[in-house]
C-alpha cells in the first residue's frame, strides 16, 4: 500500500484555524512538515478545518491520522452560547448551584457581584431519593414527578438537561435510572448526569460541572458530528482523535457524550509535547512554556508524567469567584503576559504590563494598524531583540517610528527614556512569568535547577532564557519548529483517559486488598471502553495514584503505587513515599494516621504517533547559519553585538555561544552573553546557561 | 545594572518587581497553609491570614483570605519587637502569640505565628500568620462559651513567646499546648501548618534581599507603603467630607454608637460614646475595632489595590478603655467577632446614608459561628463542625444584593460542601437552600440567606451558635424594606421548637433537626420603582409569591 504516511493536526483559535501534516517516509523515516492556516468561520468552524486541509492541498482522502483540536467549548462557555439547560437534583438542593461556595475573593470590596448561575431557580427541579455518603439508599428513588417536570422544561424551551445527585459518586444508580426514564420520555433532548464525567465528592462542583457540560453539549455535538461528515463526504476514512484537556486524544463518539473534557484543550498539547520531547533528548524533569499572544502559560513536568488534576475553574481571578469543572486538566498557570501584552503606567506612577492585550488588530504599535500602546513586542523590537528588517517572518514591515512614540510616551508618563521603559517592560514581563514558573516548581517544593527549560509558543524562546538564568535552571531548550510545537504535541498524544474516583479509606492493615479491588473495577470499566473504541486490550497501559492525606486534612498529595496488585508489605512503601512527598511539599511530617481519600487511574494507549527519526551530527561550525550581526540590548546583561543566525539552517551538530540572536519564520531564539548553544538530531537547541549570573 | 552603587540599584522597575514579589510571597505563604492545615476551619473555611512585615513590624502586604485578618499581624509582631531584645532574635526563631492583650487582637483560638527573616545577618522583615485553631482548651469544646466572663475561662493563654529557638522546637511548648486541647492532633498539625508557611516565606524574602541588596529590599518595602497611602489620600479627597454620626439599638437592647469625620486627610472614627464592657465574651480589644475601621476605609478607598501600613496611615480611632470597643484585662472576649462585625456594621450604615451610591444597604452581618459536635455514628471518633454562616447580602444602586455569601467579614472563605460534612461529621443534611419569604423589598432588593438542616445522628451531641441582627434586622436605605434576621431552630423529635440564637452547648440527641436560617439582606429603594419585569422574575424563580408581591409592588 502506501509507503507514506500521513498524520494531520487541525487546532482552530480565535482567528486563525491551523494545519500541520507530517508526511513521513516509511523507507527513509524522514517527515516532512507542511503547514497551512485559513480564517476561522465562526459560527460553522467546521468549514474552516475543510477549507485549511483543502488551502494545504491534502486529499482528505489519503489522511491517516487526524488530530483535531479546538476551542468550541470554551468560546461557547465565555460568550454564553450555549444551550437552554434543565437541571434535577436531590430534593432539598436545587440552590447549590447559586449557592454555591460563598467565597468572595475580592475581599475588601462590598459591591462584588456573585457569578450568576447558568441554570434560573425555575428551571432548577428536584426529586425526592436519598444515598448516603457511604452509597446505601437511605430513601428510594421516586420519579413521580418526573414527566410533569419534563413538560415544563419543554414549555420553557430547554434543550440539555443535567442530573445531578448527592453522593453519586459512590452510587450511580439513581442518576441511571432518571436519565434512562428521560431519555424514554423526551428521546431528542441531550441528557448529562454527573456520574458520567466526574467521580469525586463536592456537590457544587459536580453539579456545576454537570451543567456546563450540558450547556455546551448541542453546540459541541453539532460541531463535531458535522465536522465528521464534512470529511467523510470528502472520502476521509482514517481514523479522527479529538483533543482533550488531560493531554490525551479520544474519540468523536465519546467526546460528543460528555464535550466538557475538551475545556482546556488548546494548552494540553503543547504541554503533551514538552513532556514528549523531555523523553526524546533524555530530560524527564521539565519546565514547560507556553507565549502566546495574549498570555503565557506553565506547567511542570516530572520524571516524563505530566500532572493532571481536576480543580480546574473558568473565569476565577482575584475579583471573582468564577465556576469549577472538575473534569481532567493539565495542571497549568497562566498569566495574562504574551507578546501583545500592553505596558500602562496607573495613577500612581507605577508600570504594568497586561493583562489587557492588544489582540492581533490593531495589535502592538509597531504593526502600524493605528495601535498606540506599547506592548512586549514593541519593546522587544525596540531593544534590537526582535528583527525590525524581518518582522513576523518578513510579513509585517515594522513600523519603528510607531513603537518609538509609543514607548516614549509611556517613559515619558514616569520619566524615564525610551530605552529605559523598554528594558522596564521586558523586566517587568520576565518577572511576572517568573513568578508564575516559581508557582509550579518553588511552591510546590521543586527546585527549579532540577528542571529544563523547554519554551514554545510564538514568545517562548524570546524570554526563555532570562527567566531560565533568574530561576537557575542550567539548560534551556527550544524545540525544532517551535511555532508548531502544540501541533506536534497533539500528533505525539495516546488516547487517554484519567479516572478521579472517590473513596475514602484508612490506610491500615487491609487497605492493600480494598485498593486493589477498586483499581480493578475502573480498569475492568477502561478497558471496556477501550476495547468499545477498537483499541487492543493488550495495548492498553495502565498508570496508578492514590490521593493520601493525613486523617482530618483536606487537600491530598498524590502518591504513584505499583501497576499491579499490591502484596502485604507494599503499604509501608506507599506511606514511606507519602511522607516524603508531603514534607518536600510542606517542610514536615507528622506522625499521624493517613487516609486516602480517592484514587486517580491514568489509562492510555498509542494511537499510530509519529516516530522522531535522530539525524547524525555533522560539523559543529555554525557559521554557516550566520546572516550576520546587529547591536542587541539584553536589558539587565546590557547592550552587546549579537551574531544572527538563521534557524532554518542550524543543523545537528552546530555549537556556538552568545551573545546571539536565531530567527526564522515563527521565533526569535535570544541568547544572553555566556549562553553556549547546540543543535540536536532533532532540531532541538540546547542553550547552556551560566549559572550565578542572573541579577 | 548589577552594580549596587547609589541611585542605580534603586530604578523604579527594580522596585516594583521586588513589590510584586512580596504580594508573591504573601500569596505563597497562604497556598501553603490552606494546603496542609488540620481542621477544616482553616482549609476550607479559610479562617486565616498570611503576612510579610517590615523590620519595625509594619505590615507591607498580605495574602489572600479574609479581609478582618489583614491588620492584625502588625499589631502581633510589634507587641514581639517590644519583648525582645533585637539581638535576642536570630534566624531560625519562631514566636507565638493568641493573647489579645499581648499582640492577639482576635481571641485565643487564633494562634499567631510568626517568624523574623534575616539576610546577610540583618533583620530585614518578619513573615506572620494568623489562623483559628479547633481547640485550645477553655470551659468549652472549641474554647468558645458564652458563659465566660474572664479570658481565663476560655483556653490556653500564650502571651507572645518563643516557639521554636534558632530551629529548635522548645518541646516543652508544644507539650503544653498538645495537654491542654480537646483535640491535641488537629491543634499540633495546624500549627506546623503554620510553622511551614512562614518558613517558606522567610526563605523566599532572604533570597529577594540577597539578590537585589538589602538597601534597595528596604526601599522597596518603604516604598510600597507610600504608594498604599497615596492610593488611600487620592480617594479620601474624593469623598463626602464632614462629621457622620449613628446610634444603632442591638439585639440586647444597649445602643451602640460611632461618629465618622472624614477629610481629605484623615478618617477618625469615634467609639467613646459606647457601653462598658460586657460581663460575657462579646467584647473586642481596641486593635479589633481598628480592624473595622481599617476594613471600611479600605472598602471606600480602591478595595483592589494593595493594603498595607500605609493604605491605613489616615485613620484615628478613638476607643474608650473599659469598654465594649476596648475590653480591659481580663475580660472575656471570645465572641469578639460578633462585636466587631457590629462595629463594621455600624460605621457602614452610619456612611451609606451619606453616600449611597458608594454603599449598599445592610446585609445580614454575622459571622454566624456555629459549633456543632459529638461523636461519629460511623467511626466512633469525635468530630466537632466550626464554621461560619452565609447569608444575603443588602441591595445597592442598580444590583440586587447577592445571595448566599459570608459576611462582609470573610473573603475568601467556603462553605462545607454536604457530601463531605455527612461523611466527614456523620450527620445527615436535609437540605441546604436559599431562604425565602417575605423581607428586604426595595427597588433593589435583598439577597437570599439560606436554610440548612442538620439531622442529628447520635445522642448526645452539642450545639453552640453566636448570632447577632437576629432581633434587629438587616437594615434597609432610600425606602428600601428591612431584611430578615438570623436564627437557628431546633426541631425535636417529639415535634416542640426552640429558637436561639446566641447559646452555647445545647444538648442535642438522635432524631433532632438542627436548623440554620440566615437572613435576607435590606432593600435599596422604593419597592414600588422596581421594574416589573424583575418582579415577574422573583415570582417565577419562586422567590416572592404572586399574592406578596401584588401587595408590596404595587403603590
């Protein structure tokens, strides 16, 4: 058959809906790399993945492997475009949606507002049944009321209804039960209960998360079962993966049930990809790095596993409570820092920069579509850092004249000179990514001199290296095709599936057994929706935490135990390694009974991801690569004369040192003075940072 | 500029990225808490709060939490600073004060903890914290009784020592302290809790100061106190200037009374015409009442900008010593907090007249501190429930009044989801909803309180509560109608009621409903300017009846 093949990614953002197809030679292993971006068509986004697989001149019919990722989910959650949603809970909490946690972060102000509910009192039913938090009915189920509560949803318009009992978590049964009788009663309505999505305790959270799912639901269904036939009808019949939030890939028929775990897909596969390169080049403790546009975002990587969990909120800041979906999330921070961050001096003199963004119109000054505001970009054009001759790649003609009055009206509002409040702005950026880098590693007692660097994103590798020297780190990585690296990450991405289960439990003689026997059961149920989605039994690999806490705590530490059944002698291994975690964590340990309080169940397997073929080294004589030099201001390592090599053609095997500058279409590569740089058979660099001199 | 040599080490972005660092570090120090803390008071109620003070023991920021906390380290570590000699303290030490009468402000069960950072061996600053502990002995399980007239009755009193020594634990500390609680696990783990969040802070802080030199660390400390008086003087210019005065009666009967003179520079307010101290625990230090005066200045001048020492420069408070607002030794003073959410309270309702477009109308201002305890039917282990209540918030200019949240008290604090409180305390909740019915009408209206009901297990379990603006309602502005108030009811098993509201160790037994009602917020407005469309809302969300809101809205 063919001696190709051939892998797709499609991710649609905001304005652009990007491709990227590896084509990889089964007899050579050399792929190569097409990509291809077309305008986002909003409210059919759909149209805009065909219309991108067609501009990039790909037979849809000659696709093997499509990965598709998209922000359908959240764009719906933020713009309030989804569905009319009916919620039924246990008599006597239908107002735990509005009642929600009480919280008011914005703790000094006395006119905070609430976040309204996404389900109105009138459309908030109840039933009578009871469970107890040990899963035995305490009151039997009665749905007596359930088709006159059906007729009213229907009269009011609703078009998802969600279902969400008290400690269902440990039972399901009387969830089953009312979704199958709605189902038989009202068979076109979308229908969520929260045992199909979460397994965990907090009824706020579960039934909030409930909600959103089944707010999202038609719009997601739609969307995908479109794209589906779109593809089909254009003779696609490969397989295609959707991505989701835990950094995995899952399939069409099980995203549309519960869309929810596409939430926060867009970071996930950049995140995927730092983790899979750390692998790839032997650095399995990683620090992962994302500039974008509007924001940066991190997360940490140990020894190869990123870190999932399920507290994840939507629109929470220091001025609102926002809304939990406990679903499977990489576990991330963002700041409001990227590229298009605007610098603004408040009424007190003080410089800022972000979180508000200049977006891609009118965008940073120097784009001359009319903006005055200063950004990081601006800034960094400013300083000789960025190519003001080869601006986006040579798309953009940078318009200095712009980002000079910018800048010069900013130092003027404090002042200081133009210089100056540009080397503010990248210090002020650097600090505030700092910060939010230190939140994964510092705070949860790593040391970051443990850590790489890997940074990605169209401003990663601009900063990479400031923010590795400030926090110690002796390697910084930039990935081959940095620009492209969440594509790539999606094509390296298992299907996957993160199970959350609750059970609380004293870790005492006997635990080992009662564990066991509940791993077995979420793998029996894994497995079975695996083998549902054509996957081999045998392919399936399986990963096991439990979630320990000392008895009485509240928050968990999460501890990884054998894949297999645990013998008499294993419990004292897991609690060893709980304390020891705990203290790393927390700087003590107690002598105090611990309980385990649930279990998290990573179940994955391969799906045809691309193979990395390593190219030999060659000479290490970079001057080839070099197009020259030009004056680059560093900010605090000052003003030097960098040489300007031209990413495209580093090659494996080149060494050189800073101070210097690589470009190529997509990223700008900085490397401060001190820095030695080499390629890797991948295309990787691999900056060596001189330690001690960060101030 | 790695040079350190005169202005070149102080540029003004240096400066501020070392501010932003201390709200960093702060925010550091309360994660770190919130995470490892024993009783649920702590982690999930969020009863606590972190800081990072200057050397002199002014507070230059502090973490997230609750707003009431945020004042209370300075005073804690100041009162150390006095104590000890400078060159007693070294690197290492960790001290600790409960006592309001040394440094404490709050009352016993709050154990302030706090530790002096060092670099290049100087004193350069203290990170502290302050959190409520389930129990430190006392006359009652969880301390609180409101049968105490002496501090003495009402737990261990640890009157700003020293808790670890250079990194020594002085065991014979935590020994005292383990002896004399109920639940000497929770207390040990709170504290280390503690112990580790101001560690982590204080190592942070070293290597800012180290990095960037002492001086220019200092300065920015100075600094950001400064700009946090500026933020406060450019908003109190822009405020109604001139003297406010309010009497207000209490549920009890006595009438508390405050004057407010505002000016562009200063914010004084006057307590001294108030009773003398209460013979029970519902008194306040005088440091408690600077607390509500410091949370309602704050309030008026940028709520979301940072607070520190400076942001609080322009108030003066005038207490009188000996009485309800400035309890003398040894006065009781477990309930403090009810006393001085009536003090906020009070100097809210006394300004919201006068700038209503600034404040809204009164909310049901309680912390609600509701104990619940016995024994488990399931595991036999004793637990005790101490949290706080959530309730309606008043109605302001062009909103209603939020529904379903602390007072203006607590911040960042959560409620107890059911499912763990049934499993975690063994009781079984009936229900946990919005309270509705008749009350805070207005063209704005209230929000809702809540209603919960706690089944009662296992016999022989207790129940203390201590509400206020349960007699006296949430109050109302510009026509508006008043609230509801706050209330607990004990449904027996043989079918008879009680009411209380403030009562400590009720006897409680198996089959009995415990019931918490909290109360609707007061009303803004004319309820006859109310858009009908918004009344046609509240009816079919069942908030109002249609025959009660035929009566009230139509003139």
């Amino acid at each position: 058959m063919s001696r190709k093949t051939i892998r797709v990614t499609t991710d649609v953002g905001g304005t652009f809906t990007d491709l990227v197809c590896f084509e990889t030679d089964h007899a050579t292993g050399e792929s190569h790399v097409l990509t291809a971006k077309s305008d986002t068509t909003p409210p059919n986004f759909e149209q805009g993945v065909l219309n991108v697989i067609e501009k990039a001149g790909i037979m849809a019919s000659t696709i093997d492997f499509l990965a598709h990722g998209t922000t359908v989910v959240i764009n719906a959650l933020t713009e309030r475009k989804g569905a009319k949603v009916g919620l039924i809970s246990t008599e006597g909490f239908r107002d735990i949606l509005e009642i929600a946690r009480g919280n008011r972060p914005d703790f000094f102000n006395l006119n905070y507002r609430k976040p309204p509910p996404f389900v109105p009192r009138h459309l908030r039913a109840e039933l009578p049944g009871r469970l107890s938090y040990k899963g035995e009915e305490s009151t039997p189920l009665d749905m007596a009321a359930l088709p006159s509560i059906i007729d009213m949803f229907r009269a009011e318009g609703v078009q998802a209804i969600a279902v969400c009992f008290l400690h269902s978590y440990t039972n399901s049964s009387h969830e089953q039960a009312v979704t199958a009788e709605i189902r038989r009663l009202w068979p076109e309505v979308s229908v969520v209960a929260s045992h199909q999505i979460t397994r965990e305790w907090r009824e706020y959270e579960r039934t909030n998360t409930t909600v959103l799912s089944a707010y999202v639901q038609p719009v997601a269904e739609r969307y995908l079962s479109r794209l589906r036939s779109g593809l089909t009808d254009r003779g696609f019949s490969g397989n295609l993966f959707i991505m989701q939030s835990n950094c995995g890939v899952d399939s069409v028929d099980s995203t549309s049930a519960t869309p929810i775990t596409m939430v926060e897909s867009g970071p996930a596969s950049g995140f995927w990809g730092a983790a899979e390169l750390g692998r790839m080049i032997g650095e399995p403790n990683v620090l992962a790095l994302d500039i974008g546009g509007t924001t940066a975002k991190c997360s940490l990587i140990e020894n190869g596993q990123v870190r999932i969990m399920t507290d994840y909120w939507i629109e929470r800041d220091r001025t609102s409570a926002g809304y939990p979906i406990m679903v499977p999330v990489v576990d991330l921070v963002e700041i409001g820092n990227g590229g298009g961050s605007i610098a603004w001096v408040d009424e007190f003199a003080k410089l800022h920069v972000g979180p508000k963004s200049a977006g891609a119109s009118p965008g940073p000054a120097a784009y001359g579509r009319g903006g005055t505001d200063a950004t990081t970009t601006d800034a960094n054009l400013w300083l000789g850092r960025i190519n003001r001759d080869y601006f986006c790649g040579g798309s953009v003609k940078a318009d200095m004249e712009a980002a000079e009055r910018a800048l010069e009206a900013l130092g003027a509002k404090i002042g200081i000179s133009t210089t100056d409040v540009a080397r503010g702005i990248i210090r002020i950026a650097n600090n505030n990514m700092t910060n939010a880098l230190k939140l994964i590693s510092l705070n949860r007692g790593f040391d970051p001199r443990d850590f790489t660097l890997v940074a990605f994103g169209g401003g990663g590798a601009m900063h990479a290296v400031a923010l590795g020297m400030e926090l110690g780190v002796r390697k910084v990585v930039i990935p081959a095709s940095a620009s492209v690296f969440s594509a790539w990450g999606m094509m390296m991405s298992d299907l996957r599936h993160d199970y959350f289960v609750t059970r609380l439990m004293d870790m005492a003689e006997g635990a080992e057994s009662a564990i066991g026997t509940l791993f077995a059961e979420i793998e029996a149920a894994a497995t079975e929706r695996f083998v549902q989605e054509s996957v081999p039994a045998e392919s399936i690999r399986f990963i096991r935490y439990v979630k320990l806490r000392y008895q009485n705590q509240e928050h968990t530490t999460e501890v990884p135990i054998p894949a297999e059944d645990l013998a008499a002698g294993h419990l004292a291994d897991i609690l060893a390694a709980f304390h020891q975690t705990y203290e790393r964590e927390y700087t003590y340990r107690l002598d105090a009974p611990v309980e385990m309080v649930g279990v998290h169940l990573v179940a994955s397997a391969a799906v045809g991801k691309l193979n990395m073929k390593e190219r030999p080294s060659g000479t290490p004589d970079a001057n080839g690569a070099l197009k020259g030099r030009r004056q680059v201001d560093y900010a605090q390592d000052g003003l030097h004369e960098a040489a300007i090599y031209n990413g495209d053609r580093l090659a494996s095997g080149m060494r050189f040192h800073g101070p210097a500058i690589v470009e190529d279409s997509g990223t700008t590569i900085v490397i401060h003075p001190g820095n030695t740089v080499s390629v890797d058979g991948y295309g990787n660099l691999h900056i060596l940072l001189v330690s001690g001199e960060a101030a | 500029m790695n040079d350190s040599t005169g202005q070149a080490s102080h540029d003004p972005i240096t400066l501020e990225i070392i501010q932003n660092s201390l709200q960093a570090v702060a925010d550091e120090m309360f994660a770190t808490m919130r995470k490892t803390a024993m009783s649920s008071i702590i982690y999930e109620v969020l009863d606590m709060g972190t800081g990072i003070l200057d050397a002199r023991g002014r507070i230059a920021s502090s973490g997230a939490g609750i707003p009431s906390f945020v004042g209370v380290l300075d005073k804690a570590v100041q009162v150390l600073l006095a104590k000890f000699p400078q060159e007693t303290i070294r690197p290492g030490d960790v001290f600790i004060t409960n006592d309001p009468y040394y440094g404490g402000v709050t009352h016993l069960n709050d154990l302030v903890v706090a530790m002096p950072v060092f670099a290049e061996g100087c004193l350069i600053a203290w990170t502290a914290n302050i959190a409520h502990n389930s129990d430190v002995g006392g006359m009652a399980p969880g301390s609180l009784s409101v049968q105490a007239t002496e501090i003495f009755q009402e737990g261990l009193r640890l009157p700003a020592i020293r808790l670890i020594d250079a990194g020594e634990a002085n065991e014979s500390v935590f020994a005292i302290l383990r002896c004399n609680s109920r639940m000497p696990n929770f207390l040990e783990g709170d504290l280390w809790a503690a112990i580790a969040a101001v560690r982590i802070g204080a190592r942070r802080l070293t290597e800012l100061a180290t990095k960037y030199g002492i001086e220019t660390f200092e300065t920015a400390m100075e600094g950001f106190m400064t700009f946090g008086e500026k933020v406060t003087l450019s908003t109190l210019a822009t405020l109604p200037h001139g003297t406010f005065e309010l009497d207000e009666e209490q549920d009890d009967g006595r009438v508390y009374n405050v004057k407010v003179t505002i000016s562009p520079n200063e914010f004084v307010v006057d307590l001294r015409n108030n009773p003398d101290q209460d013979v029970g625990p519902t008194n306040t230090s005088r440091d408690g009442a600077m607390i509500c005066a410091q949370m309602m200045l704050k309030a008026l001048c940028a709520p979301q900008s940072p607070a520190n020492d400076g942001t609080f420069r322009p108030i003066r408070l005038l207490t009188r010593e000996g009485s309800v607002f400035h309890a003398r030794e040894p006065a009781a003073i477990g309930f403090y907090f009810e006393t001085e959410v009536r003090v906020f309270d009070l100097i809210w309702r006394c300004l919201a007249q006068h700038m209503p477009q600034r404040l809204g109308a009164g909310h049901f201002a309680t912390i609600g501190g509701t104990f619940i305890g016995g024994i488990h039917p399931d595991t036999g282990r004793q637990y005790t429930i101490i949290e706080p209540q959530i309730g309606g918030w008043g109605g302001r200019e062009g909103h209603d009044g939020n529904s379903a949240l602390f007072s203006g008290f607590h911040g960042e604090t959560y409620n107890c989801p059911a499912e763990i409180s049934e499993a975690r305390n063994g009781l079984h909740i009936g229900r946990m909803a919005l309270h509705t019915g008749p009350g805070g009408e207005g063209q704005w209206c209230g929000g809702r309180g809540i209603v919960i009901d706690y089944g009662v297990r296992q016999d022989n379990s207790f129940l203390t509560i201590g509400y206020t603006r349960s007699r006296i309602m949430p109050w109302s502005l510009k026509e508006g109608h008043e609230g509801t108030g706050n209330y607990a009811l004990i449904l027996r098993c043989d079918g008879t009621q009680e009411r209380h509201a403030f009562i400590s160790g009720l006897r409680v037994d198996k089959g009995d409903v415990i019931r918490i009602v909290t109360g609707t917020g007061g009303g803004y407005g004319n309820p006859a300017l109310r858009d009908r469309a918004l009344v046609a809302r509240d009816v079919k969300n069942g908030l109002i009846t249609a025959e009660h809101a035929q009566r009230i809205y139509t003139t």
